[in-house]
C-alpha cells in the first residue's frame, strides 16, 4: 500500500548509507531489507508494546500448540538480557516476543543480530542501523544468493497437474523438465539450471496465482514461513 511503499522511499533515502554497505558486506540489495522492515513495522512506527517477558511466558505455559518453541524463546530470553546486562522485564514487543524494528525473537537476536553501527551495542529500538545489518546477515547466513532469482509468475497449461509440484515443499527442488512436463513453465525468463518450487497463492473469489520461487525466495521463508509474507 502507499504507506509502506512511500515510507519505504523515505526509509531508503534517509539511510541509503547503511543500507549499501549492509548490501556490500552480505550481499543482500537494499530493496530486500528494506522490504521486510517495512511488512514486519512500517519502519519502526508498530513494533509492539507488549511485556516480552510475560508474552512469552503465556506462550510457553498456556499455549499448547507451540510451547517447545515459545519455551525455547523464553529461556533465550533470560540469556540475552544476561548478555546485555539488561532486566529481562524491559523488553517490549510484539504479542509473539518479536524485538524491534526487524521483530526477531530472542534466539534470531542472539544468533544473527550484529552491531551495525559500532557503537558496542545492538539496538532494535531507537536505531535503525543495527536492524539493517541484521536483516542482511539473517539471510545471507541463511543462504541468500547475491543477485540471485526471487520469484518469477508461472503459466500453466489447460491440462497442468500443479498440485503434485506444490505438494513437493517451498525448497527448491524442481528442475525446468520437471515443471514442463507438468505443463508449467515460467512467464518471464527462467534461471538456466535454477531449482524453483511451485508456490499457489489462493484469493478468494479470484483465480489462483502460481509463482516459480528460487532460493532466494526460499531463504526469506526462513524469516517468516508464510509464501504469502515472502511475495510481499
């Protein structure tokens, strides 16, 4: 929408800086980093005004169907404020215990967080810069292809068996004779010897669109595992 497309513009410009030498250093373009910031909150304006610290403690104690997860999230909690010598009460966020401009959990925050501007400290609240080098080192730790194929629209034919090729995971793992014989085949131009996976994006009341994901499409599913959040 015109928020985040605009509020993107003025993001990119007001830190243009950062957002190439994260670019330089990891390999990921501008666009892409400051995409996600912008789906995860607008740039910084909603990152959340929960209690990190009884979020996650609801979550791994009376929320069933994740528990392991918000436990594991819990106790990564209490080792990063040991780390920054911080009250495990001061953090704030979102309902789910994501920080800061780039909404990491505690263990993304420990694991790929960088202090991006050098000042001894990595800040997701009031600075950007940090949130910018750690979108970048997240997926290039994750695999991410500098200058690499995202996502290209598919064409189907009228007898095209798609669901098989969905149902074979959002992993690369399709080759061009794979997806021809299927009757599936990319609108644009298709990376020579490029792996692709078959995403559906259902609308309702609307035609079903499918896109051929590569693995740079794949890596911002490590982000967020939603293809819906990785079109985006």
């Amino acid at each position: 929408d015109s928020t985040r497309i605009n509020g993107g513009l003025a993001f990119w410009a007001e830190h243009e800086a950062s957002l190439n030498r994260a670019a330089e250093r990891y390999g990921v373009a501008p666009e892409f980093i400051v995409a996600i910031i912008g789906v995860e909150t607008v740039y910084g304006r909603h990152t959340g005004n929960f209690s990190t610290l009884s979020a996650l403690a609801t979550l791994a104690f009376d929320y069933p169907p994740r528990a392991d997860l918000f436990r594991r999230e819990l106790e990564n909690l209490f080792l990063l404020a040991r780390e920054q010598q911080r009250d495990p009460a001061s953090y704030y966020g979102s309902y789910a215990g994501a920080l800061g401009y780039p909404q990491f959990l505690p263990s993304s925050m420990r694991n790929f967080a960088v202090d991006f501007d050098g000042d001894g400290r990595i800040d997701f609240d009031s600075d950007p810069q940090d949130a910018i080098g750690s979108v970048a080192h997240y997926l290039h730790a994750h695999g991410w292809e500098p200058g690499g194929a995202v996502a290209v629209r598919a064409v189907l034919t009228p007898d095209a068996t798609p669901a098989p090729l969905v149902a074979a995971g959002i992993e690369p793992s399709l080759d061009a004779a794979t997806l021809d014989a299927a009757g599936v085949r990319a609108l644009d131009i298709q990376p020579v010897g490029a792996m692709a996976t078959l995403v559906d994006l259902e609308t309702p009341g609307a035609a079903t669109e499918y896109w051929l994901g590569y693995r740079n499409f794949y890596v911002i599913t490590r982000y967020n595992r939603s293809s819906f959040y990785a079109m985006s």
